[in-house]
C-alpha cells in the first residue's frame, strides 16, 4: 500500500524533534560523545600531504557539526544566500 506523500516541512520538524528527544537522553549523550571522538570534532581534519584522509576527516566531521547544529537551540535565523562584494 502506497504511502500518502509527507509534507518536507513536517518531515523536517519531526526529524528534529526525534533527534532532540535521542541525543538528550542519558543514553543519546553517551552515543553523542562516542560520536564525537569518532567524527575528530576536536580535532584538526587537516593531514599534511593526503588530500583523501583529509577529505575523509571533514566528511566526518560534517556529520557531527549537522548533528550539532541540530541539538542546537539556536532559534535565530541564518544567513542562507551568499552576498557578493566588490572587489
């Protein structure tokens, strides 16, 4: 049976909202910090001479910095357009 479509903006909300509720838990904490130290978030992704390992850390590190700015309570809205200047 087919499913009715979803609306992407009550899919987006709902997807917050669960990932608020996982990661805040005692439990989501504990997955938070393994996470943490797997994705380097405190590390420098940059290494001298090997553009794949350090493509590969910043990919990481994205996952947590999305995780991250999810978790956020962080209301305010973002610039999402890139302004151009004068050179």
């Amino acid at each position: 049976m087919p499913k009715e479509p979803v609306n992407p903006s009550d899919e987006k909300a709902q997807f917050i909202s669960d990932c608020k509720r996982i990661f805040k838990s005692d439990a989501g904490y504990n997955v938070l910090r393994g996470l943490s130290k797997f994705c380097g978030e405190h590390e420098n992704p940059y290494v001298q001479g090997s553009y794949d390992r350090t493509a590969n850390k910043c990919g990481k590190l994205s996952v947590m910095l999305f995780i991250r700015k999810i978790l956020s309570d962080d209301d305010k809205p973002r610039q999402e357009k890139v302004i151009q200047t004068e050179r």
